[in-house]
C-alpha cells in the first residue's frame, strides 16, 4: 500500500484523544499578526458562521494553520498536476469529511489568486449551507431532477471567490440521484464551467452508500479523512482501493495529536510513487 499504508499505520500508533475529551477542548491559538488571519477576523464579524468554521471562527489557532499547509500541498504539489476537481469524503459518517471540506474551501478562497466552488453531494446529512450561515435552500437535488438551471442554484457566500452549491431538500433516493446520468453531466459542466477555479466536493461516506466511489471516477483528486480511535484501518485500506489509490492526494487524521494541544491535526499528505 505505500506510503498510504505508512500513514494508516501511524495512525494506529498514535495516541487518540477520547472523543467526549475532544468536544471540551478548544482550538489552541498562536501569537500571530499575519494579514490573512486579520482578514478572517473582519470576514467573521460580519457572518453568521458555524463554529466548525475554524478558519473564521479561530484563524489564529494551530487548527487554522494547519489548514494552510494543506492548502500549500494543494496548490503546489511536488510529483503530480494541480487537482482543480477534489472529492473529500470518509469511511464513517461523523469523521469530520464536511468540516474539512468546508475549511479546505475557505482557506483556498483566503489566498491571492484562486475561486473556489464547494458542493454539498452528501444529500443525506447535508450541512454546508448551515456552516455558511444559509438556511435551507434550492441547490443540487433540485439539478439533478430538472428543476432548476446551474446558474440558479449557486450561492454566493460573503467569503470573496467562494461559492457554494447546497445540497437542497433531502430526497427520497439520494443513491440513484447521486449515481445518475445526471450528475455524471452535471460534474463535466462545472469542470468545464469552472476550469480557472478548484471544485471541492463534500462527498456522502463510503462504507454505508456506492455514491463515493461513483462520483470519484469525475474528480482529480481524493481527499481521504480518518478519525482517531474510530476508523479501523482494513476499512480505510478496502475504502482508498475501491475509490482508487491513485486518486488519493492524501489522508486526513482528525480527532487527536502530539501534543494535545489541538483537537484536529493534519499532519502531512501522502502521495503515492509512481
């Protein structure tokens, strides 16, 4: 398995922090005047946002930080293009893949030059809409049953260059919706829509619906999230082979770390060798 194998295995070996522990705990903050983490600030007076919008709610924790070095690995990967289409997603529900997601989205929109659409696929629980501070909207379901236009359903969020298409209303079959025709042609058009902006997707999880590994065959690239002392590693492992190694620009720990100062961490991406 490589270097993916290499990080499930770290994992293991780490020393999770208990979950009820994990809810008391808050972002550890760092002395820090940069301007982005200034801009954040203006940004998050202004909004409504969720909490779990870290980047926001505590742009000066190491949480936010660590959120940047993603972004870094992203923009300027070392052995393979720049992913501009990335499907996030977990092999539970409740492993924080909408809370990485959501950020993952933010922090790209923070930087100088990059647009950033973020999709709610995950029909069943959907939350980015909440987390952005909008009640319940139109989004894709409504798509991807002829109702309304691509154009109608983006929503602009108060973050500049970011957009958000929301999940809509729950359906009554999110699976055959989300494994149509449908969406495969409405993946295509805003890839091709959208080609000078990255196209995060909040993906449902992998164990409990087919719907992952369908919408991977669309995207560049694959983000991965794991949580501490929750996700057992064969599960990982049978998840990242059925979405495709390949695809997988790295694996999220989130739930515990070193130090314990943090209840999230992200420690380092790995890219499989060619």
């Amino acid at each position: 398995m490589g270097k993916i194998s290499d990080a499930l295995e770290k994992h293991q070996k780490e020393k999770p922090v208990p979950l009820d522990e994990r809810r008391d705990e808050s972002p550890v903050r760092l002395k820090t005047e940069d301007p982005e983490v200034r801009r954040a600030r203006e940004i998050s007076t202004q909004n409504k946002f969720s909490d779990s919008l870290v980047m926001f709610s505590s742009p000066d924790s190491s949480d936010a930080e660590n959120f940047k070095l993603l972004r870094g690995q992203i923009l300027f990967p070392r052995d393979r293009e720049v992913p501009r289409s990335i499907l996030v997603t977990s092999t539970f529900p409740g492993e924080g893949k909408t809370f990485t997601a959501a950020n993952l989205a933010a922090v790209i929109a923070m930087s100088v030059d990059e647009y950033v659409l973020l999709i709610d696929a995950d029909m069943r629980r959907a939350r980015i809409h909440r987390m952005f501070g909008f009640k319940n909207v139109r989004g894709l379901h409504d798509y991807l049953i002829g109702e309304k236009s691509f154009d109608e359903l983006i929503v602009r969020t108060t973050i500049n260059k970011l957009s958000i298409l929301p999940a809509g209303r729950p359906p009554k079959n999110p699976s055959e919706l989300l494994s149509s025709n449908m969406m495969a042609k409405f993946l295509e058009e805003a890839k091709q829509r959208y080609k000078d902006r990255f196209i995060i997707i909040d993906s449902p999880p992998t164990h409990i619906t087919a719907e992952a590994k369908f919408l991977a065959q669309y995207v560049d690239g694959i983000i991965f999230v794991v949580m501490a002392n929750k996700t057992p590693r064969k599960e990982a492992q049978k998840a990242i082979e059925a979405l495709g190694r390949d695809k997988v620009l790295g694996i999220v720990f989130n739930g515990y770390n070193q130090a314990r100062k943090s209840y999230y961490k992200y420690y380092e991406k790995y890219y499989k060798r060619k």
